[in-house]
C-alpha cells in the first residue's frame, strides 16, 4: 500500500510578490514551511506565520518588508 506524499510548496518569487493584486476579499499566498503572504482587498501585503500550539491554531503578522525576502 502506498502512502500519499504532501505536497511541496515552491517559495515566492520576487516577481510573484510585486504581482499579487488585491481582490474583493483578502487572499493568502503560500511561501511554505507555514509561511504565507496575505493579500489584503486594501493592497496592504502581510506576512504571517503560522504556528500550532496544542488545541489551537494560531497566526502571528509579521510587517511587511521587502528586505526580509
């Protein structure tokens, strides 16, 4: 019996990042190793990690800077 594999989730690029438009409603981006960019419908761009501590699922924002890429 084989077992499934997960996924692999490529890293944004540059060039993914300066494309990611704003839409009606927030979006997240996914940078893996759970990190994911989220798009807000504003046009802001937040960084978020998220982390699992146990019986809950929680997010921490990280500001938004080019540099940290």
């Amino acid at each position: 019996m084989e077992v499934p594999l997960a996924r692999l989730t490529k890293p944004l690029t540059d060039t993914e990042i300066k494309a990611a438009k704003p839409q009606d409603a927030d979006y997240p981006r996914h940078d893996g190793d759970d990190l994911q960019l989220l798009i807000k419908s504003s046009g802001r761009k937040v960084w978020q990690m998220r982390y699992y501590w146990p019986l809950t699922k929680k997010r921490v924002k990280l500001p938004y800077r080019p540099m940290l890429r």
